[in-house]
C-alpha cells in the first residue's frame, strides 16, 4: 500500500476538498477561499449534482487549478502529476475533506462505491491520509435509520474524522440538526488534522 506524502513543515499543505450536491455548496467555495488564504494548495473534486448547485469555474478560479468532475478523465503528465488522475489526486492530498457531504455520497463511502469522481479519489486516499467528513442535509434525512446506519459503518473503519452538522434553522424551513458546520470550524479542524 503506498504511504501518504509527508509535507516537510515549511512547505504548503495540500487540501483535497470534496464538494457534493447539497444547498449548503456555496459554503464549499468560501471554505475553499479561506483555505487558500490560509496557505493551502487546494485540489477540488465535485460531484455532477454539486456543479448543478457551483459552478466548477468558482473552484478553479480560488485555487487556480482545474477542478475534477469526471471520473474517467485522464491528464497528460503535467506537474509530475500522472495521466491516472484519481489515483494522482489521492496521492498528491495531506489532508482531504468532504464538505457539505450528502447523505448519498455519504452512503457510497460507507458501501465502497465508486461511481464518480469524488467517491473514486477518495477510494484511492492512502491509508493514513486524514479525512475529514462535514455533512449537511435535512434533519429526516440525517436521522433516517440507514444514514445512522452508514455512519456506524464510516465510524467502524476509524479513518474518517467528523464535523458534525449543526441544529438551525435549514434552507428547507425545518429547524433541526443537518445544517453544515460553520467553515472556521472546518477550516480549524483541517488544520488540526495536518498540524506537526
Ligand atoms: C435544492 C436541493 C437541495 C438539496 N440539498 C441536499 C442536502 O443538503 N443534503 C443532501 O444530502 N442532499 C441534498 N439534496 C439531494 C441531493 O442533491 C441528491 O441526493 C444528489 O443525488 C446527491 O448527489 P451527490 O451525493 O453525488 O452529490 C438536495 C437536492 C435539491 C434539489
């Protein structure tokens, strides 16, 4: 199994930042903003549903880098990078983090699915790569017994850190817990995850 690349405290950390199709999206670009400004190189991986919600040129414009959507695309060796890009993107990570994740990219990670670009990547993370997972969707949702389930089975792999959904107000009017964390709490957790 191939180990994760290990920064050398100076150098810039990287972010692989996951961003599904949920309402809360938007807050993926001003995450992805302050962790730029913070000094991470950020790669950014979305779901087809994410970019119905972003588009992925915010993405790219914030880091300066494309943006990967398609599974199945392939690179062409640029920047030491490897024309496999999943497998590249994973290797490249310190830290990767999924935000907001919905409840069903949350159930291919827990099932081992990967169908799209997101669960593919994150399939390839290399043990030992942290892993942060931020959900965010509707209070029946997040309490339906197969989402409690599917976070059991995340929680029994032990490689998969949470940042838990707050209780307010949601974007559907329902008041309840699913909102998603604040972004300084996401951001201070990445960079717990990353810290010597
Ligand atoms: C307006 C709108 C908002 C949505 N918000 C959420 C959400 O916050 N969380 C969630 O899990 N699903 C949400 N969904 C449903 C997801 O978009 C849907 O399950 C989609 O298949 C998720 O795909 P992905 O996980 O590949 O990104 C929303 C759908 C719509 C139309």
């Amino acid at each position: 199994m191939s180990s994760p690349q290990k920064p050398s405290s100076d150098s810039p950390r990287h972010l692989l930042l996951g961003v599904c199709g949920g309402i809360a999206a938007y807050k993926a670009a001003d995450l992805c903003s302050q962790a730029v400004k913070a000094g991470f190189h950020v790669r950014v991986v979305m779901t087809p549903s994410a970019t119905r919600f972003v588009g992925p040129l915010t993405f790219e414009a914030l880091t300066g880098h494309p943006v990967m959507v398609d599974a199945l695309a392939t690179g062409h060796g640029s920047d030491g990078v490897s024309a496999i890009e999943h497998i590249a993107w994973a290797k490249w990570a310190h830290v990767a983090c999924v935000a907001p994740l919905t409840a069903s990219t949350l159930g291919k990670l827990a099932c081992g699915l990967a169908d799209d670009a997101l669960s593919t990547v994150w399939m390839a993370l290399p043990d030992g790569v942290p892993s942060l997972l931020c959900p965010a969707m509707n209070t029946a949702m997040w309490d339906n017994p197969v989402v409690r389930r599917n976070v059991r089975w995340l929680d029994e792999l032990g490689r998969y850190t949470w940042v838990d959904p707050t209780s307010k107000r949601l974007a559907c009017g329902d008041v309840g817990v699913g909102g998603l964390a604040e972004v300084p709490d996401i951001l201070e957790a990445i960079r717990a995850a990353v810290a010597p």
